[in-house]
C-alpha cells in the first residue's frame, strides 16, 4: 500500500474583501493529512472549480449558500482520486466529485461524493459541461425561461462556463436567434465562429442597448442574465411581449461597495408582461439524468463544445479566482493539480 502524505496544501479566507478581493485576503497553508475515519474518504484532488458564486460567500451576509469561514479552508466543487478509504462504496483509484475544493487532499464524507468516469468524458468536465455549470445551463433556459421552439435568446457573460453552453443548446433546440454579450473582441469571434452564435456584440465598445438593438432588430423572447447592471436593463428594453428571463448571477456587481441602482425601464415589465425569475441549480437535481443524457449525447457528436481556462497549481488558486471575476477566462475556469 502506498504511504500516505504527511500534509498538504489549502487555501483560506482571512479576512473578508471590500471591493475586489485581495491577496492579503487569502492565505494557502500547510495542515496534517491523516487516514479517513469510517464512512469517509481521502481524496487526492486533481482539479477544482472557481466559480462566480464564491465572490458572495465571501461576505459575511446570509444567502442561499452559507458564507466562508474565516481562517477555514474554503470549498467548492472538485473532482480527484480515492487514496484511502473507510467506506466500502468506494475503492483506491476511483475517481470522485465532491464539494470540498481549494486544498490539495479533501476528508470526504462518503455520502457527500459521487463517483464519476473518466472514459466518458475529462474529469475536469464534470466540474463544468458535465457538472454544476452544465445543469445550470440546462435548467435555467428550458425549465426556468420555459425555452421553446423559435425563440430569439440573448445570453450575457455568453463566453464563460454556463452562458456558453445555453447559447449553444438554445440553438440545438431550434432558436430563431441567439446573440450574445462578451468582454473582448476575441471572444465575440469564439461565440459566432465556434459556438455557432448568430451574432455577439463586445459590451465594452458602446452602449449595451444599442448594441443589443442592431444584433436583435425584431427584439428577444428569452434573456439569460449573467451580469446584471445595464445588461438587464438593455434586456429589458429589447424583451417582447410575453418574454422570459433567467437572471443566473450579476458578476457586474459583485465587487461593488455601493448599492446598484436597478434598470431604469422596469415598468415596461407590466406592459410587455414580462417574467423574470431566478434560477438556483440545486432547485433542479431532478433534471439530472435527463441532462447527462442530453448532454453526453450533444458532446459525443461534437454538436456542443465547450471551452476550459487551466491554471495551473494550488499556489496560482487565488489567481485564477480574480482573472475569473475579470473575465480572463474563456469557458469554465478551472485549478489543476495534476502537475
């Protein structure tokens, strides 16, 4: 049997950002690794995920997922490999997801891990494509914007992890139209030129609503909201009758320090009979086999790509959570741990 480490790496939160998140905030530290206790297991992490909804629990608010301690390590999702084990689920060498990412050796409560295989698809997918981000993307455009045949949908934050792959299923499911918003004029080639986005637009070259307005002349039925701010706005005023939003997440904002004044045009909500509802993945786990079989499907036949940022090394954890919040990233942004 081959020894375990001794210690290993994870990253903490020591104080709580204001604004943008520092690096005097974060501190990686050495702790001891020792053998599972019965019904858990230790797992080697090989990546995990930095996902925008870290930035919340950040701050010491209540929200719909608890806060991060101060000087605990932080978690999230992550996918690695069972070194020892105290469950009889689980063997050495199976490959698990889990929840408790940022550090390089997880003790996982074995009813908190789901097995996953790395035949089907890269482990790192079942973080992103396969995972949380996925289902999200799922959920949130056919179950939440009741997305139907024909519909114009216009996605921002359209070349990160969740909006890049609703662009791409509302066209496999026979939208009239898909625009998306993106931060760079490299990433608005991405989305028309491989992703197969009728028309992107960069949100930094002029105003979001007169852009908004000449890619989607005859207006929009469906907007999924990634960013918030004048995004929604512009969304609002571009909505037809009967049209559905998703509001997904409002990165647009999460590192204000003041309140964000909300779209200027809401009362056109009551005339254009508009819903715009939230959506929350873990609302959706019913979803999820019919998702993996949709899903796996579209990959297996290259109808839906998707699109990874690596960075690698626990050390470059906090790194890559900022270039996240910048948009730095092309696709699901992920901290490998193979090297």
């Amino acid at each position: 049997m081959t020894a375990l480490p001794t210690t290993g790496r994870s990253w903490h939160l020591v104080a709580r950002p204001h604004g943008w998140p520092k690096p005097e905030d974060f501190v990686l530290r050495e702790a001891p690794v020792t053998e599972p206790a019965e019904g858990r297991i230790l797992v080697r992490n090989l990546h995990f995920s930095v996902d925008p909804y870290m930035r919340g629990r950040m701050n010491d608010v209540k929200s719909y997922v608890p806060p991060f301690r101060l000087d605990q390590p932080m978690d999230g999702g992550a996918v690695g490999e069972v070194i020892a084990s105290a469950d009889e689920r689980f063997a050495v060498g199976d490959h698990v997801l889990h929840g408790l990412g940022w550090r390089e050796y997880a003790d996982v409560p074995a009813k908190h891990a789901t097995k996953v295989d790395a035949a089907l698809a890269p482990l790192s997918a079942y973080l992103g494509v396969l995972g949380m981000t996925g289902l999200t993307a799922y959920a949130g455009l056919f179950e939440v914007a009741s997305f139907k045949e024909g519909d114009a949908v216009f996605v921002s934050g359209a070349a990160g992890a969740v909006g890049s792959q609703v662009g791409q299923m509302a066209k496999l499911r026979g939208a009239s139209r898909v625009i998306g918003s993106a931060g760079s004029d490299e990433k608005v080639k991405h989305l028309v030129e491989d992703l197969g986005f009728d028309a992107a637009f960069n949100y930094k070259n002029g105003p979001v609503a007169e852009q908004l307005r000449e890619a989607a002349p005859d207006g929009i039925d469906v907007y999924f909201d990634n960013v918030g701010g004048d995004h929604l706005e512009a969304a609002i005023g571009s909505l037809n009758v009967h049209g559905r939003a998703t509001i997904c997440g409002m990165i647009a904002q999460y590192n204000n320090t003041e309140s964000t004044p909300g779209p200027r045009n809401m009362a056109l909500i009551i005339g254009k009979r508009l819903r715009l509802q939230g959506v929350l993945v873990g609302d959706h786990t019913a979803l999820q086999p019919q998702f993996v079989e949709d899903v796996s499907g579209w990959i297996r036949t290259g109808e839906l790509k998707y699109s990874e940022t690596v960075v690698e090394g626990i050390e470059n954890g906090y790194d890559a959570f900022v270039g996240l919040l910048r948009g730095e990233n092309t696709g699901k942004m992920i901290v490998s741990l193979t090297r």
